[in-house]
C-alpha cells in the first residue's frame, strides 16, 4: 500500500522534503508523522488506533481521517490497495 495522489499539494512536498510552506509550521511535524506512517502501512487495518483513525460518515463514506490537531485532519480513500486524495482539512 502507498501513497498515490494529493488533493493538497503541500502534503506532497511534506512527505517528499520534510517541510512545505503551503502546510503551517506547526502542523508539519505531526503531518510529516502521519504520512510516513500511511506510506508504510500494509493494510487499511493497521491505520486503527493511530492519531484517531475514523471513517467518516454520510456523504463522506469511504473517506478516512486521521487527526493532526484539534480540528485539523489527514484525509485520504483507500481502493484495498493504495491511498489517494490524500488532503489536509478542517472538515468539521
């Protein structure tokens, strides 16, 4: 399983460089964190339990999210084999 596409650009350059000016300072640590683990990651299973992962629901099924702080979360669909439209929003 690995990363596949971006809905938000910085995310991108976060995973590829450690930094974006396009992604808050203060979320880039947590950001950084939570890509490298989804690139790592075999199974949509081992997602549960790390940094508050949910599916969201209503119009949004099929979309999962992982939280960075406060409101602010790591999106992204699963196809039961890679991630895509990995974005960062506040879609609370």
């Amino acid at each position: 399983m690995s990363i596949v596409s971006f809905k938000h650009k910085g995310l991108a350059e976060v995973l590829a460089q450690g930094e974006s000016r396009k992604v808050g300072s203060r979320y880039v640590k947590n950001v950084a964190a939570i890509l490298d683990y989804l690139d790592q990651v075999t199974s949509i299973e081992d997602c549960k339990d790390v940094k508050d992962f949910h599916e969201l629901k209503g119009k949004r099924k099929g979309t999962y999210s992982m939280h960075v702080t406060g409101n602010y979360c790591i999106t992204f669909k699963w196809d039961g084999h890679d991630m895509y439209d990995v974005n960062f929003e506040d879609y609370h």
